[in-house]
C-alpha cells in the first residue's frame, strides 16, 4: 500500500477549522472527527485516493485528476498526481451547508 503526500490548500484548511468548531459548538464533535480520519485515511493511501468520490477532471499536469468525494456529510475536493505521489485538499465543506443544525 503505497502512500500520498496530501496537503491543505489554505482556504480549504480555514473551511476545516471552521467546521470542526461548528460541529465541537453543536456536541457532533465526534461525528466530524470520526468522518473526518475516514477522509485522512483513504486519501493517504495511493490506490484508494485515485478511486474515491468521482472524477471531475484532468488537471493540465499530466497524471492528475480532481475528484470530488462526499463521506457522509462531508464534501472534500481534491486534486492527486500519479507520478508525484502527492495531492492537495482544495475545497472542504458540509453536506447539506448547514450541518450541524
């Protein structure tokens, strides 16, 4: 099981923290936590990460792909090179926007 190199794009790691607050401030910290290792989890993995969630489009770098993943009530859309081994979170947000009610 090769590995990836996954960064955050930075409006994507603000979107983060602002969510986990929401979910610590409405008591579903938990839910989000649980949700959230399942993201980390697959896309660390190198198979897995070019198999999640559906493909949007090939980047103009050959060998990358974005694709858009929804894990239960969370949205991540990301961008992963082949060649490189490495990708980054570009968009993370709720589905639906409001979550937590």
């Amino acid at each position: 099981m090769p590995t990836m190199k996954m960064a955050w794009m930075p409006i994507a790691k603000a979107a983060f923290d602002e969510l986990r607050k929401r979910a610590k401030d409405a008591a579903k910290h938990d839910e989000f936590v649980q949700a959230h290792n399942e993201i980390v989890l697959a896309l660390r993995d190198f198979d897995t990460a070019f198999v999640k969630g559906e493909l949007l489009f090939n980047t103009r770098k050959a060998g990358g792909e974005v694709r858009l993943w929804v894990n239960r009530f969370i949205s991540v859309c990301y961008a992963v090179f082949r060649e490189e081994q490495a990708g980054w979170i570009l968009k993370y947000k709720t589905v639906p926007d409001e979550w937590p009610d």
